[in-house]
C-alpha cells in the first residue's frame, strides 16, 4: 500500500488513516491552509495581534452575562475553561483549538464548503498525537481532563495542552471534539513541534466535491457537524448541489 500525503479521494484518506501511528487519535479538518492557532491569537493582514489578553478575556465576561437566557443550564459551567469550551462554539475568540476524535468528522470539515465559491482551495486535515503534546510540553503522559474533578491550571504549562472537558453542548458531543489550550503567544502548533506529534494531510480543492460526494453516500452531512435546524437546510442543498454535479458527470 503506498500512503500519499495528498489524497484524491475518500478510499485514500481511508488508507492514509489506517497508515498513522497509534497515538494519532486526534484531527482537525480546514477548508483552506491555516496555522493552527486559535481565534484569540491570530494576527491580522499587518501582523498585529487581533485581541489582547483583557479582549480575550472581556469576551468570555461578556457571554457569560448575555447567554443565560439562551441556556438551559448555564449554572451548570463551572470555571472560565469550561466557559471557553461552551462560547468556542458560538464564535467567541478564545485560546482554544478544537480537535475531535473522529477523523470523518475532519474530513467533513475539510471539504464542507465544496461547492461555494471557495470550494476550489486547497483543505487540509491535521492529526495529532495528543500524549506526545503532552509529554512534550507538560510532562504529563495522558490527556489532561478538567471534568474528573482534578485542579488544573493550564496557564502553568509551557506550551499548547491537549484537554478534555465534559460535552456541554450538542455540537461538542455530535463532533466527539476535544481541545488545546494554548499559551498567551502567537506561535502556531503545527511550528512548534516536529512531525512525532503533528502530520498533515492536503485535500486539492479540485477533488473536494468528489470527497464530498463520497461522504453524502456514507450518510454524513451538516447535521453531521451541527445537530440543529439549520443544517437540515444546509444538507437539502448539498444534496441538490451533489446531485447535479453527479449528473453533469455521467
């Protein structure tokens, strides 16, 4: 079997899967080449930091206050790192990268904007070592949980922590996800460590429709990635847009 580190199609990134060292347990899927560095450090077209520390942190305050009506049980979050995990999902900047379990569920990620009129770039899925993160840069040999109860305080480590938390929302629980919380500094994980503990897969976006397609017939859509209403319209226009193109191949 010969891996590529450039897939074509899903039967690819299959075998690109089967081939990764055991403890690639984690990936993240991009519809475009970013670093992999989160929302509250990333830097704007002049290389200036977006957000300080106190905008970071002013955000998080500010949804805590204005998202109690809009929760079922907001009394229930316990802690800045838990909030973080909850706001992450509703486009809050935070230091939080997220992961997940499932390497479809990247796939997916990767490729969802198949047919908008960014769909020609070029995606990527990143997978991840998350105990050799960790040894790396805490000396813990586990993923970090701050659901069983430990006293964590993940400011105390010297670079980006792999983390588990409890899945306080739908989103969380449909994407298996997981996260790393970085320190207050702008370096990107995938410059930080050396190919042990983070690889890359590129998608050409000449062949994300076809990936796309592929994943509509194993049943994964929108409502895949994000449990609500909104992505049953978003998957009855997929599948229309996945139909035609099928069509126009025949």
């Amino acid at each position: 079997m010969i891996v590529k580190d450039l897939i074509e199609k899903i039967s690819e990134f299959m075998e690109y899967v089967e081939s990764l060292p055991r403890g690639f347990i984690l990936s993240r899927g991009q519809t475009q080449s970013f670093d992999l560095l989160p929302s509250a450090l990333r830097l704007d077209k002049s290389k200036v930091r977006k957000y300080t520390r106190a905008d970071a942190q002013f955000f998080l305050n500010e949804f805590r206050v204005g998202s109690h009506n809009y929760m079922k049980f907001p009394s229930d979050i316990k802690g800045d790192y838990e909030w973080m995990v909850y706001a992450q999902h509703y486009g809050i900047p935070t230091r939080l990268l997220d992961f997940t379990y499932s390497h479809v569920v990247s796939l997916m990620f990767a490729v969802e904007d198949a047919f908008t009129e960014n769909g020609n770039n070029d995606a990527e899925v990143w997978f991840l070592n998350p105990t050799e993160l960790n040894n790396r840069f805490a000396n813990r040999s586990e993923i970090l949980n701050i659901a069983n109860g430990e006293t964590i305080n993940l400011d105390n480590y010297d670079g980006p922590i792999a983390f588990k938390a409890r899945k306080l929302n739908e989103r969380i629980n449909a994407q298996n996800g997981l996260f790393v919380y970085f320190q207050d500094n702008n370096e990107p994980l995938n410059k930080m460590v050396e190919e042990r503990i983070i690889k890359r897969l590129l998608i050409k976006g000449e062949y994300k429709k076809d990936i796309l397609a592929s994943l509509y017939s194993m049943g994964i859509g929108f409502t895949t990635l994000y449990p609500e209403l909104q992505s049953v319209s978003k998957d009855i226009i997929m599948k229309k847009n996945i139909l035609e193109y099928l069509r126009a191949g025949e």
